[in-house]
C-alpha cells in the first residue's frame, strides 16, 4: 500500500511513522512535510487548500490511500476533488468538515442529535453577544465560530477581555460563539468514522495554555498524555453511544456522511459529559501520545474507514504503556513566535530508547541548520511503563534541546501521575481528591 499523508506538522510526523509501521504500507509520501519527516520518508511540496493539486499529486504518485491532516484542507474541499477522483480518502467532506469549520453549525447538530453540550448563543453583534456574556457570567468562553487553529478561544474573568475578543471575532465573520463555562477535567476522544460505524481510539487529555498550572492564553495545545488512568470505567463506551455515534448518524441525515476522525472534546462535569467542542482530524498533541501506542496497524484501520468497512474491522489493539507528549514553543509563542533560531540537541534527544522527536514548525537553514520555523516547533514523545516513566524519559529528552528563548510547560502529566485528577461525583463514577490539570 502506498500512503499520501498532507500537511506539514508534528501531527503528520507521527501519522506518518504511525503508517510506517503497518506491514501492508510499502511507502508514505508527506506533502509538504516537513525536515523531520523527510528523515523518515519522501516529501513533495503541496498547496495543502488546492483540491486540484492535491488531486494531481495523487495520481502522479498512484496512491491507495490519501490521509489528510490538517483542518484547513479538509474545509477547503480536497478530500471532496479526491474522492470524485476515485481516490480512498481519509477525512470527511466539505460538508461534513462544517462540524469543525463552524462552532454554531456544531451546535446545530449537537442538538438535533441530541448530544449533551454547553449552551451557547451564536451571536451576531456585540450587543448580543455582551448580552450573552451577561447571561452565562464568568468564566466567559468566546469561540470564533470558524477556523482558528486552535486558538480562536479565549477563557476569562475579565469581562471587557471577553468582549474585546468577541468584538475581534465579529470583524471577521458573521458570528460569534458564546458558551456557558464548563468545570470537570477535560477528555479527547478520538473515532474513527466511515459514514456509519463509529469506533473509539483510547483517550487522551491534553494542556492549552502556554504556562504551568493552566496560565496564560490559549494555544494549539503544550503537551498531552494516554491513557487517562483517571476516567471512570466505560467512559470511552459512553462517549460513542451518547455523542460520536449520533453525530455520525445526524450527518448521515443530512446527507453528509463523516467519514475521518471525529475528535470529541469533552469536559467531565458534576452533571454528566458534556462536549466542549468537535474537530474534524486527529488533534495535535494528543495525537503524538495517542499513536504511540497504538498496536492496530494505522493505514489498514484507515483504508477500513475510507471504504466503509470498519463495521468489519474489529476493536483496536493498544499497548500497556503511557505516552507523553511536550511540546516545545519559539520565543515569543503564541502572539509573536519567532523563527530562525538554530535547533541544538536533536538526535541526542531522538537517540534515548522510548523518545521521538516529532517536527512541526521547523525549517532547513541555507546553512545546512534546522531552526524554528513556526509557533510549536517540536513534539518530544516519550512511552513508559506508567506515566511517571514516560514523563521522566520525555523531560530528560526535553533538557537535551535547546534554541533561544525555546519555552515548554513542566507540569505535562505530573497530577495525572501523581493520582490527582478529580473526577466530580455527578459524572459517570467517582475520582480522586484535587484539581485536574
């Protein structure tokens, strides 16, 4: 089988040794990757958002499957050009990408589904959403309702910040979104869709905000771990039945079957699950962890959704082992990264047993150097016995990289670890006994 990943960061660099791994694939292409996975595989350069090339690529290089990565593409409608090409594709419609494309087209079937939400006004001034800020209070949760990379949200006491924020989203687009704020440790879930079957990987939390402890504003995400030594026993089990499942169905009601991964968001609430929001792709970070134990050879389980076949393809096999995943950040990182810094300590950090070191945002210098590149340049990936093991393999192999003014979160997994994630008494069983992280 031979494997046509799109998109350029550390999420494409573990799908792609992800896909590596499975005895079936004979070659993974990245387009347009990046310098760490050129050490892997071949790298061809892509427009990722033109369906035209990306169909044009695929039928040069003959591909059996195309997985695309990022969210941008999939809005774009290239899976769409790629499938009316005869092509297996791994990501849904342009349509069906809307669930991730807009925050209040997700509400819509989030109701219609019946699947348990935040309540949200999709606003359209600032005088309707400062009335909406008024009526959930603080915390304030503003979501720009379209694309933001992860980082069209803002979580704030401060009234004024929220609608200022608001106020920024409304310059853009016709609508805001507005929720009431949600409490409980969060959960990523991922499942894989073929339009009909909805089959959960294993869950993974991740960590948002830039600084220990959960301060500072918003990112991509800083790291993540799996499994969740935390969640109460048949949360995954619940989580499809209540939320992925009739979500795939809804879509296949409208007549834009989910066929990709569908990332639920969740929040662990003192009244039951509740999802924060969709995605449309495997999320980064928690995909670097999540992947890095996974037994399931990764592109027979893709094709096996691409086709509609996973009704047929069985649970998944997962390894005994945690992962951990910190993300190191440029300077500056997330108002103003900064790029160019030369990258030191690499392959002695990829050369400790159980580490990757997965590429993001990192460029080739005209000197032969890799430097920063982007906003999160690298994602250290570490497995372990337990979670204390992974996260000590991971730090260690943290301390070795170093650029100036690089900045990572200490704190990746540490409550986890330490049996100290709280699980409130009205969702789905009891927790531990001090705050999630």
């Amino acid at each position: 089988m031979k494997v046509l990943v799109i998109g350029p960061g550390a999420r494409e660099h573990a799908l792609a040794a992800a896909l590596s791994r499975d005895p079936q694939v004979d070659a993974v292409i990245a387009a347009p990757g990046n310098p760490g996975i050129g050490l892997l595989c071949e790298t061809r350069p892509l427009d990722a958002t033109d369906p035209h090339a990306a169909v044009a690529l695929a039928e040069e290089l003959d591909v059996d499957l195309v997985v695309v990565g990022p969210e941008a593409p999939l809005v774009a409608g290239v899976t769409d050009a790629l499938r009316a090409a005869s092509f297996a594709v791994f990501g849904p419609g342009q349509e069906a990408a809307a669930l991730e494309g807009s925050k209040a087209y997700a509400k819509d079937v989030m109701e219609a589904a019946g699947v348990p939400t935040a309540a949200a006004v999709a606003a359209t001034t600032v005088d309707e959403a400062a009335a909406a800020l008024d009526r959930f209070g603080a915390p304030h949760v503003v979501k720009a309702d379209g694309l933001a990379a992860g980082k069209g949200v803002v979580v704030t006491e401060d009234r004024a910040a929220a609608l200022a924020h608001a106020e920024s989203c409304l310059s853009v687009s016709d609508r805001v979104v507005i929720e009431d704020h949600l409490t409980g440790p969060e959960v990523s879930l991922f499942v894989l869709c073929d339009g009909t079957t909805a089959v959960p990987l294993e869950p993974a939390q991740d960590f948002k905000r830039i600084h220990d402890g959960d301060a500072g504003p918003n990112t991509g995400g800083m790291g993540a771990y799996s499994p969740l030594p935390w969640a109460p026993p048949g949360m995954v089990e619940e989580i499809v039945a209540r939320v992925a499942q009739p979500v795939v169905d809804e879509m296949a009601r409208r007549g834009a079957p989910f066929v990709g991964l569908l990332y639920c968001g969740l929040a662990l609430t003192p009244k039951g699950l509740q999802v924060i929001e969709f995605n449309v792709r495997f999320g980064d970070p928690e995909t670097q962890s999540v992947l890095a134990r996974l037994e399931t050879p990764l592109a027979q389980a893709l094709l096996a959704a691409a086709e509609g076949r996973l009704a047929e393809f069985g649970p998944l096999s997962w390894s005994r082992e945690a992962a951990v995943t910190v993300v190191l950040a440029a300077a500056g990182y997330p108002e103003a990264p900064r790029t160019g810094d030369p990258i030191a300590g690499l392959e002695e950090a990829a050369a400790l047993p159980g580490v990757m070191v997965l590429h993001a945002g990192t460029a080739t210098s005209p000197a032969g150097e890799v430097v920063t590149a982007g906003g999160r340049v690298l994602s250290v990936v570490a497995t372990g016995e337990d979670l204390t093991a992974a996260r000590e393999r991971a730090y260690e192999a943290v301390g070795l990289i170093s650029w100036d003014g690089e900045q990572h979160r200490t704190d990746i997994a540490r409550a986890a670890a330490a049996g100290g994630v709280a699980v409130p008494a009205g969702s789905s069983a009891p927790g531990g006994d001090s705050d999630p992280t």
